[in-house]
C-alpha cells in the first residue's frame, strides 16, 4: 500500500531547529530562506514525495506540523 | 492528487495534541522539553485522565511546565518534586501524580527527595531529563555531566579529580525495592519519540496498580548549553550520552 | 461536661490533629517534639478518620510534603523543633509564596547550632519576622499549656484556611513535655473532597472542564507583577493585623508596672506578678497570644501608664525589640531572659524587676 502525504508548518511559531529536516526520510522538508516575526527560519515542505510518515511531527518540541496522509 | 486535496480534515494523522496549551513555549529551539511535554500532553489525553492528573514541576528550564500541559500544577523548590508527589498522591491516591525534573533538579539538590521516594514506593510517575548539564542557569556542570565535557563551570572539561564522576541516577534506584519500573529514553528520532512515548504511558498505567514508583530518564540534548545546533547536539548524543546512559529499561517488576 | 485526659503538650498536638479532622502529617523526628509523629503512628489515625501520617527523610523533605498536601487543599501539618525549623525555612517561603495554608509547629529549644535540647524562646526572630527568605508573615500563635496546644491547632488550620497563610504555633521544649490536663472538644470530621471544592477552588484537585487549571506557584519573573502580588499580600497582612491581634492580660488595670511574656514564660512571669504584688508592688503582665500579629497598640497604651516595661524570654532579648517599637520611649524598657535551655524561677524575674527599677 501506498501512501501520500503533506505537512502544514505553523510557520509564525516555528523556531527553525532543524530536527524535523534531519528526520525527514523523503527529504520534503527544509528550512525556509525567509524568517518568521521572530527572526527564525521556519521549516516548509518541498516537493511532492512526503508520504505522511509524521516523522518530523514527532520529533518537533513546538508542536508546529499538522501531517495529513491519504492512501493512494 | 494535489496537495490541497490532501490537507483536508478527515485526512489528519498527527496534530499538536489537545492537552498541549496554545503558549509559545519558551524553551530554545531543537530542547527535548517540548517534545516529552507532548508525549505527556498525548499520554494523559489518550488515557483520559486529564481530571485525574497533578503535575509537578521543578526548577530549572521546565519551571514553567505548567504553561504549556492543560492539566493542574504544583511547582516544587529546587529538587523537592517528589516530596510534594509523595504527599500529593497519599493525599489523593485516586490521583494521577508526576513530577517532571532535570538533572539538576533531580540529580543534585534533590537526590534525598527522589531516593526515598523510590525507597517509600510511592506511586508516582518521574520524568527525568537527563542533558548533562544546568539549562536555566546557563550551562553550569550537573552531576550527570560525561567526563571531559565543557561547561561554564567545567571550562576544561569535567575532570573527575577536580568535579568527581558522573551519577547515573537510573541504575542507582533500580537497586531500590519501592521501584516498579524504570527505563531510559530518547526523543531524537521519530521511532525514539514512538517508544519513550510508550515508556510513559506505562509509567502512568503501573501508578494505577500501587506496585511503586516508575521512572522515565529521557537522555536529552541542551543545544544551547552543549554551544552546538539542535541537529549536531542529537548526533553528539548518541555518540557520547548514550554510552554512559543507554537506552533500554532498566527494570520492570511486572516482567 | 467535656472529657478531660492528662498528657504531654507534644501528644496534646497529635491528639487534636486527628480529632480536628487534619487531612496529613509529616515530620521528622527531633527532640523535644518527636511525641507528635510518635503519638500519631501509635493511634493509627489512617484507620479511623483516614488521616495520612508519613516519617519523611528530612524535614526539608516534610515541609514540602506539606506544601504538596496543601497544594490539594488539604489540611496537612508538620511540627519540628529549631534545628529543623531552620531547615523547613525555604518551604515555609515557598509557601508563604503561593499562599497556601498549613499548620507548622516549632517546639522551641535552645541555640544556635545544635545548641542543647533544652527549652528555649530563641526562634522569636527567625519565626515572628521571618521563617525563609523573601517579604512576609507567617501568622505566629504561641500557646502557653498542653490545653493551648490541643486548642491552637484548629485555631491554626482556621486562620491558615481564612488567609492563606502558613501558621506557625511557636511553642517550647516545657509545654511540649509537660503533662497537664486536657480538654477534649467535639470531634470535628475531616473535610470531604466537595468541602474542598468549595472552599478552596484554588487548589489541585484535578482540572475539570468547567473551570482553567489550577498553579500553585510562587514564581513570577516579571517584577511588575511580583510588586502587584507583594503588595496584594501586604493588604492581606494589615487585615489580620487589623483582626487577628490576641493577648491575655494579668493584673493590669491599676499597674504601674508592666511585664511582656509569650509561652511558658509568661507563666513563670505571672507568679513573679503575684510575688511583687504581696510586696505591695502593681505589677501586670501582658501576655501576647499572636506573636504576629503583634499586640503593638495595647502595649501602647498601657505604657502610657507604667514606670517600666520588662520583656521577660528565655533568650537574649528577641521580643524586646517589638516591646521598644510598641513601647516608643514612654517609659524604660527592660529585659530579662535566661538561654541555653535554662529556665528562670519567679523569685529571679523579681529580682531583676527590683534591679531594673531601682525598688528594694
């Protein structure tokens, strides 16, 4: 089975560390050149291989990624 | 199928958890708090126990624990969380009780506090973060700091004949018969989170049945403390912290 | 007509706990006080009123089980002798802190240090102005019998509950051993888990969907709003100052002398009364009850009227402080004590009186 996935970054409140693009096992995620109000560079998804694994969600102390997953 | 047709609703799998309040948590960028606070936010949904759940917090970097998990909070002095657990959960035994401390708290002022704790059997839950190292007052030596390691207060590094050795709290109250449960963890992977997330719930479940006190280390990373990124303080972890704190349980009496 | 029984004033404190209906006690044992916890284990009170009584490892550790237990809203108590009270002095802050109420009782005996095991009033500074760090009052009530001290521990847990505040009962190494007879009140159930709710909605009882959840914390980093809530303790502070003042006079409508005395002493001090009032000598005696807060304005106006004051301790001269402040130079103002865990006879307060006041 085959699965599809995407993320939604809570940009404003992410704090740029970087731990959910180390874990990411598609490499769909990577930090933003842009910054947040609080001077971070946010996380954002790239691409379209994310298959929903909430890797990175798990591992975000901030609680920042909501994962959506679809069986294709 | 487009992203947008994706990000709908009913195809959520992973959300911040309920319990987890909407205050931006003060913690540096890439600390392990957050995440065990969301494993314990997640745990206490899951078991809906919300009502029944009295945290107690510590001093250190998790002196505000209490702003960030929806549920009731005691915060202790320095080192005295599991005095005030002790108390809590007799008081209230058909509570759910635990405290959340760092090595510093934990390790150090509070060795008295957690050793009887565990000798007395209560039925409460400890986390314990484990960084080798002070947060909160700016990366001071803990108790649990490797040997080597530099810290404000070790700025050579930790030599044992100047600072002594590192304590390794875990195996110390495992030799305790009031303990029930004791593991070591991590949240640095996704299968890390998966499985200290495990670890916790059943520290919740084992208070539910009086057989003692259980006990989660959680080896962590102070990026900030240790001057290195979120990203390269995990690698430096598992390299370093977890030769001198393995992962695995310790202890587990209904086994 | 009440039961009446003979015992020490240490068991007087266990026996009323379990009969007031306290939810807890922890403590440590440390002469001459350790007949409370051993009181309470041998009456077994978890099997009747489901009292919890627990030996901690320390009374750091005691003192923050009873933070806990407060934390709950429950009744919980704790009782050490100076030693251990310096120890329990940062919980008693912390407590102090988040506002929680507590009964502590200090079984006074004589210092610094290890000092002796003899009784002693030397906790009068560290208890009436301070017990821990940080700006405020414990409420200090200092009994004077084995009968005070069954009394002062419902006394206590009231004014504890009523103002939020940590209550210390200031007693001393004669009252905790003495035996003396002891009036049995009714016996008072202890509070059920709706008593709490609705008495103390503060407290951690579980967050419950229809209300936020409850901290019990004394942290604050920003220094506005530590100001705000220093100042909110201070105006909780000149309330019990403005309510909560008691004391018991002797003999002090026509005196022309006047002793100050809290505790055991004020006992000795009122047969020295007695002595010198054969001799034809008007002397009074103002015992304070509250050591905090302070009967200032009624040892105010009776100076008005005296020769002299005394403060008679059984210390180097701690109350006696409070007496000049009270006192404002209307008359002298003496002192006498004895330390060490040594106690003054009637016959020496007379003869310092005599000295003080230039009387054959």
């Amino acid at each position: 089975m085959a699965f599809k996935g995407a993320i939604e970054i809570d940009a404003p409140h992410c704090k740029g560390c970087g731990v959910c693009v180390a874990n990411c096992p598609t490499g769909s995620i990577r930090l933003s050149r842009m910054v947040n109000s609080k001077g971070y560079n946010y996380a954002e998804m790239i691409g379209d291989a994310c298959i929903g694994c909430s890797a990175c969600a798990l591992v975000c102390p901030d609680s920042v990624i909501t994962v959506y997953r679809v069986k294709i | 199928m487009d992203i947008a047709e994706i990000k709908r609703p009913e195809n959520i799998v992973y959300r911040k958890p309920a319990l987890i309040t909407d205050n931006v948590m003060h913690y540096c960028p890439g600390c392990s708090h957050g995440t065990v606070h969301k494993l314990i936010a997640e745990v206490i949904d899951e078991m809906g126990i919300q009502e029944s759940t009295i945290g107690i917090s510590p001093v250190g970097c998790s002196v505000f624990a209490y702003n960030y998990i929806d549920i009731d909070w005691e915060e202790a002095a320095h080192g005295r969380a599991p005095a005030l657990a002790s108390a809590t959960k007799r008081l209230c035994p058909d509570k759910h009780v635990f405290t959340y401390q760092g090595d510093g708290d934990l390790a150090s002022i509070g060795t008295a506090e957690i050793i009887h704790a565990c000798s007395r059997g209560e039925n409460i839950v400890v986390i314990f973060i484990n960084n080798g190292i002070y947060g909160m007052t700016g990366g001071q030596m803990a108790p649990t700091t490797l040997i080597g390691m530099k810290t404000s207060t070790t700025p050579y590094g930790r030599d044992p004949r100047l600072n002594g050795f590192p304590m390794v709290i875990a195996d110390m109250i495992s030799h305790l018969d009031g303990t029930a449960y004791i593991t070591r963890q991590s949240v640095h992977t996704a299968a890390a989170v998966r499985k200290a997330k495990s670890a916790i719930r059943k520290a919740f479940e084992y208070s539910e049945k009086n057989i003692g006190l259980s006990f989660v280390e959680i080896v962590s990373t102070c990026n900030s403390g240790w001057k290195m990124s979120p990203v390269a303080a995990n690698s430096w972890m598992v390299e370093n912290m977890f030769k001198k704190y393995p992962i695995g349980d310790i202890k587990d009496v209904l086994k | 007509m009440a039961e009446k029984i003979l015992m020490k004033g240490n068991e007087a404190i266990a026996i009323s706990a379990i009969r007031n209906g306290v939810d807890g006690y922890f403590g440590y044992p440390i002469t001459p006080q350790s007949e409370v916890m051993e009181t309470l284990m041998k009456e077994k009170p978890w099997e009747t009123s489901g009292m919890v009584v627990l030996q901690a490892e320390s009374e750091t550790s005691a003192v923050n089980m009873i933070y806990g237990g407060a934390c709950c809203g429950k009744k919980v108590m704790t009782s050490s002798s100076s030693p251990g009270v310096s120890l329990m002095c940062e919980g008693i802050s912390y407590m102090a802190g988040a506002e929680l109420p507590c009964v502590i009782v200090d079984v006074m005996r004589g210092g610094p240090g290890l000092g002796t095991i003899q009784p002693s009033q030397s906790d009068y500074d560290m208890i009436v102005k301070g017990g821990g760090h940080g700006d405020f009052h414990n409420i200090v009530i200092a009994p004077a019998s084995a009968q005070d001290m069954y009394d002062f521990v419902d006394w206590g847990f009231d004014l504890a509950f009523r103002y939020r505040n940590p209550v210390i009962i200031l007693a001393d190494g004669i009252i905790g051993q003495m035996m003396e007879k002891v009036e049995m009140h009714p016996v008072k159930p202890r509070r059920t888990a709706e008593d709490i709710l609705r008495d103390a909605p503060w407290a951690t009882t579980g967050k419950t969907a229809g209300r936020p959840r409850n901290i019990i914390t004394s942290l604050s980093l920003d220094s506005d709003i530590q100001e705000v809530f220093n100042q909110k303790l201070s105006r909780k502070y000149a309330e019990i100052e403005a309510k909560e003042v008691k004391y018991i006079e002797y003999l002090t409508e026509d005196a022309e002398y006047l002793f100050v005395a809290f505790g055991c002493a004020s006992r000795i001090c009122e047969a020295a009364v007695d002595e010198l009032r054969q001799d034809g000598i008007k002397a009074g005696l103002l015992r304070p009850v509250t050591l905090y807060p302070y009967p200032f304005t009624r040892v105010s106006e009776l100076s008005a009227r005296m020769k002299s004051v005394m403060s008679i301790e059984l210390n180097l001269g701690q109350m006696v402080t409070d007496v000049r402040l009270a006192v404002e130079g209307r008359c002298p103002v003496g002192f006498y004590g004895r330390q060490g865990g040594n106690i003054f006879t009637p016959e020496e307060i007379v003869d310092a009186f005599k000295k003080f006041n230039n009387l054959k």
